[in-house]
C-alpha cells in the first residue's frame, strides 16, 4: 500500500507496512496497513493505494486535519 499527497512528486510517496491481525475464514485474512507520514498544520489532501504486480486494486482520495 502507498500513501501520497496529491501534488506532491510521486518520490514522496510512502509505503505502508502490513501487520497480520486474525484469520477471518479458513480462507480469508484480517490485516492491518499503518504508515508514518509527516503532516502539515492544516488540511493533508492524500490518497492511499494498494498495488499488487503493478495493479491497482483499489485507491481513494481523503482528508487529514492536523490541528498541531
């Protein structure tokens, strides 16, 4: 998963790290992604995506509020 701000050059994108959580079927699996990423005071226009083999499989656009 990588996590970038929009605008910013693609080489300041961050790549999240996943964590095993709980087997949610035989089949299935519960993970958790977390990635550390200075904010700006104010408004942080992001978007996170996850890739696997040069696919993306799903990306969205969000907001973070930094108050401090």
């Amino acid at each position: 998963m990588t996590i970038e701000e929009i605008g910013a050059p693609l080489a300041e994108a961050i790549h999240a790290y996943s964590k095993w959580v709980a087997p949610i079927q035989w089949d299935r699996a519960f993970f958790q992604y977390q990635a550390a990423k200075p904010l700006k005071v104010g408004q942080n226009q992001l978007r996170a995506r996850l890739e696997i083999g040069g696919r993306i499989l799903w990306q969205q656009e969000f907001t973070v509020m930094r108050t401090k």
